[in-house]
C-alpha cells in the first residue's frame, strides 16, 4: 500500500471506487435502448418518414432537439476545459454570442429554408443548393466537405465522452484497464453502438424523441451536479473565492484575450446555418410557428447550461492552482483540460448514484448532438450523392433507408478509428469544424437572400473555404509549434493578426462568393420566380 | 416596430463587445464574475429581443406561400 500511494499522488493509479456510477449509466443506456424502440413502432417505413418525420414535430420538441443538437460535448466538456484555461471569457466567446447568432440563423435563414423543404420536398441541405443554384455538380463538390467537416463535429463527442467517463470511473477496474478507469475506446463503442441502435429504428423521428429526452435530462443533471459541486467546495461565494486568490486572471479577460479576438469569434456561431444536421431538423417541423419558441428560448437554454459549466471550470482552475484539484496530464506536460469536468465530478459529488446520474446527464449532451449527425451523413449520401448517380429510381424506398444506414456505419467506424489515434482538445477541435460550416454559411444566406449570386460564386466560395480551411488548420495542426507559417499560437489559441482564422476564411469565401457572382452570368428567371415568391 | 427590432439587434451585437470591464474581477453576489454577470444577463436580452422580433417582424409571407400547397408532393 505504501508503494502505491506516492503512485495515486501522481495520478498513475487511483483510489479503489465504486462501480454504481456505471450501474446507472448502463440503465440510461437501457432506456435509450427502450425509446428506440418505442420510436421504432411509429417509424412509417417511407424515407420521407425517416430522414424529416414526415414534417409532424411541433414547438417543444423542435426546441430541444435543435438545442440538443447544438449542444454536445463542446458544450459541457470543452467548455468547461476552456474556461480552466481562458477564464470567464469563454461564456463571451461562445455562448452569449451564440444567443444571438444561433437565434438570428434560425430567424433569418431556418424558417425560409423550411419553407422551401416544405414547398419543394427537399430532405437534405445539398437538394436546395442543387436546385437553388442550378447545378447537380455542386451536389458532388459539397457532400464530401461537408461530410468531411461533420467528421470533426463527432469527434469531438467520442473524445469528450472517452475523456470524461475516462475521469469518472477512474479506480473502478483496478488491475484491468490503466488508472482503473475505462479506456474511451471502450465509451466510444459503447455510445456508438447505443445510438446507432436507436437511429436505425427510426431515423430522424428517433433522434428527435431521444434528444428532447436527453436534452432535458442533460439540462437537470447539469444544474444539479453543479449545485453539488459548489456545496462540496464549501458554496458558491467560497468557490468563487478560491479562484480570486488562486488564479485571479480566470475571473478578467486581460492577459488571456483581447478584444479583437473576443470579436473574431462573433463568427463562429455562424456554422448552424449551415449545419446539415440541423438543416434536417428544421424539416422536421410541422409548420413555420414551431420555429417560434426555438428562436426565443435557445438563448436561455444556453444560458442555463454554459453559465454552470463555466463557473465549474474556474473554479477548478483555482483549485488546481491551489494543489487540491488534480488533473491528468497531457503528453507535453499541460493538464488535461477535457477531464477537468470529471475531476470535479470525481471530487466534489460523494454520492455514486448521483455520479451516475450526472454522468448519464453528460453523455445525453453528447449523443443527443451525435444521433442527428448520424442520421444526416445517411441522409446525404442516399439524397445528395447515390440517387443522383445511380438514378432514384433505381432504389426502392425501402433500399434507401438502407443506404442511408450502410454509410452511416461506414462514417462512425473512421470517426471511431481517428478518435482512438488523434485525441486532442474538444474545444478547439469544435472551433475548427465551426469555422468551416461558418466561412460557407454566406452561401446559405444568399440563396435566401440575394437574387444575383450564381452557380460559379458558390462553387467559388466553396473552394476558396475549403483552401483557405486546410492551409490553416494544417499551419495550427500539422506544423510544430513557432514554425507557423500565418499564426501564432497563445494561450492555446492559434490566432492570425491576433484573430480567429475564422475571419480570413469567412472574407475568402464571401469575396469569392460577391466577386465571381457579378462576375457571371445570373441565375435564370425560372429559379428566381421558384425561390422569390412574390409577396402578397 | 420591425425597424426597431432590427436596430435592437443591431445594438445587441454591438453591445456583446464589452472592452468597458474587460480586467475588472469584481465578484457580483459574492459568486459570479462580472463579465459573466454581463454576459448571461445578455443572453436574457437577446431572448427579450427575439420575442419582440417574433411577435412584430415574424415573416408571415413565407409561411403563408410555404402552407399554400405542397408542389412537390413531398418525395424528393
């Protein structure tokens, strides 16, 4: 005992723990298990059904499924991570803004998109720019980038989940897996395998009913672990304090951020009006009014959840400043900042039940944001990619669904892969994936907006994102660190001219977009009048 | 009142870049920071905004023409 104790000190072994915790979350997986197939009885069959439920979802459940969507570990993990790192400044970077972004896309560009889904039949995203921009090519060059950038996004949920019940469970199998915790490996295949279940039953129906449930039970554990939390380091006011003497710079933005960066990341947001997942679900929705509630309440839904989780992550900050937090380490000798969420699970919430209970809560943000990202690589490969090579006619409807499921599994086994071998940060993995969907959401905005932009403005944009989005990452990623070509890289931040490199990437696009498009030839009066309407 | 709404936005955005007490700690409460303070107090705002814009600048004419009739028989 007395050898392993310096051991447990680092960090390298772990206390014996109790196993209850994963008890409780093999039960939720169980029920999870139960509304799949509860969906499943409802599931009409037709692809219609299964990618957009027949346009028959209503205010409630468009709310938190788009609000799940949007949530996952970015949001509860990643957040959480980053303001241990960067402070208080972290809600202003993502959240806030998000509020009005989030919000302005579903407004501005959700309910006309809608409206077209709705008049035109479209299921998928790409189907409106085909028609909208006149050209089947454009389906070809936009369905492997943004497959290619929804790989990122579930990354993002496998590693953040793998991190935190990696954390949580840490002394649980002492003498089986490393530390005694289990390994992500074994959490990605797990949450893989439960949502693919409950996808393959019944398509998008399913995602919706299990993210309105899993929204809400994310939305309660959180509040509740973090009141839990704050009564374990001794109350709010106690906590905070903690931080003000420990890591004072946590509770201010100087020193960690400037302005222009702050505003830079205004951009982000951006990226829901062009993710094609929640495209999808804005189909799902039975008429234009189901938009109402989305647009007012999402941005006191974020409040509720990203308000918690960065008091949690200064607060941890603090306590790891003061030596009473421990947190894993990175290979380069930085803490872990993905598992500072579970290190404080870990140490504040004494109760293994209710460990379970907000672990349960943590991995419903994560599936409930990776159900739909399934469904949608499927729904974009059978709509945008297979029926219009092989013909549509070719398939039966039944075919289809099938179709759409077989490259669902064909995506989730190379995410799979990838996130055993490249874990890294799931915040600024998150970034990096909104910062391409942001830099083409101009293209969406101008469909619905601006009669005058043309076939080759789009494919324009595109390729000028797609660019601009490899150069990029690849100078922050793929270079070691001080040899960047663009940038520079503080605080864990990679900054061009001291901005995101969200902001080059999103004026390549918009000038490729306006200047090629004055530049060519406009779109015909036929699809001006189909996507134009004239009022009255 | 749809011009005010789009000037509230406007205003929203404008306002989200709070540089005024970018290295002020202050705890408000006796808990929470008072750039977070701000910052979820602005979250309530943009609600507030964005059920002024759903009541006085919802795009009616869009639902209108998208309920009118279903001209793609709803296959695609």
């Amino acid at each position: 005992m007395s050898s392993i104790t310096p051991l447990i000190a680092l960090g390298q072994v772990a206390e014996p723990a109790s196993r209850t915790p994963l008890v409780i979350i093999g039960i939720y997986m169980c029920v999870l298990f139960g509304l799949g197939w509860i969906s499943s009885r409802l599931f009409r069959g037709s692809s219609k059904d299964f990618f957009v439920a027949s346009h028959s979802i209503g205010p409630f459940m468009l709310l938190m499924s788009v609000f799940g969507t949007t949530m996952t570990a970015f949001a509860l993990v990643g957040s959480t991570g980053k303001a241990f790192s960067l402070g208080i400044g972290v809600y202003g970077l993502m959240a806030s803004s998000s509020g009005l972004i989030h919000a302005a896309c579903f407004f501005l560009v959700g309910i006309r998109m809608w409206s077209f889904g709705k008049k035109y039949g479209y299921v998928t995203q790409i189907q409106f720019f085909r028609d909208r921009f006149e050209s089947k090519k454009l389906g070809y060059l936009l369905f492997p980038i943004l497959a290619g950038l929804i790989i990122p996004y579930l990354l993002v949920g496998l590693i953040g989940a793998g991190t935190y019940i990696g954390g949580v469970t840490r002394g649980m199998f002492p003498g089986t897996f490393a530390a005694g915790a289990v390994p992500g490996w074994l959490t990605s295949l797990v949450i893989c395998g439960v949502v693919l279940f409950y996808v393959f039953s019944g398509g998008v129906r399913s995602a919706v009913w299990a993210n309105t449930f899993q929204t809400i039970v994310f939305m309660i554990m959180g509040l509740v672990g973090f009141i839990v939390i704050a009564k374990g380091i001794g109350g709010l006011a106690e906590a905070s304090e903690m931080t003000r003497q420990h890591a004072p710079e946590k509770l201010v933005r100087e020193g960690l951020m400037t302005p222009a960066h702050f505003m830079s990341y205004m951009l982000v947001p951006l990226s829901v009006g062009m993710f094609p997942h929640l495209f999808q679900h804005w189909l799902t929705a039975k008429s234009a009014k189901a938009f109402r509630l989305t647009v007012i309440a999402h941005p006191l839904c974020i409040m509720i959840v990203w308000v918690p989780c960065i008091l949690i992550g200064i607060w941890g900050a603090g306590l790891f400043a003061d030596g009473s937090l421990f947190v894993p380490k990175l290979p380069n000798g930085e803490p872990n900042a993905n598992a500072v969420l579970s290190m404080m699970v870990k140490k504040f919430m004494v109760n293994p039940v209710l460990i379970g209970l907000f672990s349960a809560g943590v991995l419903a943000a994560i599936m409930s944001s990776l159900d739909s990202q399934f469904v949608c690589v499927g729904s974009m490969f059978t709509n945008d990619f297979a029926l219009p090579l092989f013909g549509s006619e070719r398939f039966s409807d039944t075919q289809k669904v099938w179709l759409g499921r077989g490259f669902i599994v064909f995506i989730v086994v190379i995410t799979y892969v990838i996130s055993i071998f490249k874990p890294m940060s799931v915040f600024n993995l998150g970034i990096w994936c909104f910062s391409g969907f942001s830099a083409l959401f101009p293209i969406a905005f101008a469909a619905v907006y601006w009669k005058r932009v043309t076939t080759a403005g789009v494919f324009a944009s595109v390729i000028a994102t797609a660019v601009t989005w490899a150069l990029f990452i690849h100078d922050a990623l793929g270079r070691a660190a001080g040899e960047q070509w663009f940038g520079v890289k503080a605080h864990g931040e990679y900054l061009i001219a001291g901005v995101m490199p969200v902001a080059f990437i999103c004026l390549a696009s918009v000038v490729a977009l306006v200047g090629v498009s004055l530049a060519t030839k406009p779109p015909t009066s036929e699809t001006i009048d189909k996507f134009f309407p004239a009022k009255g | 009142m749809k011009k005010v709404v789009y000037g509230l936005l406007i205003l929203l955005a404008v306002i989200h870049q709070d540089v005024w007490w970018w290295d002020n700690g202050e705890l408000v409460f006796g808990f929470m920071p008072l750039g977070l303070f701000y910052h979820s107090l602005y979250s309530c705002m943009a609600a507030a905004v964005w059920a002024m814009a759903v009541k006085w600048a919802w795009p009616g004419d869009i639902e209108q023409w998208a309920e009118s009739g279903d001209e793609a028989g709803g296959e695609q």
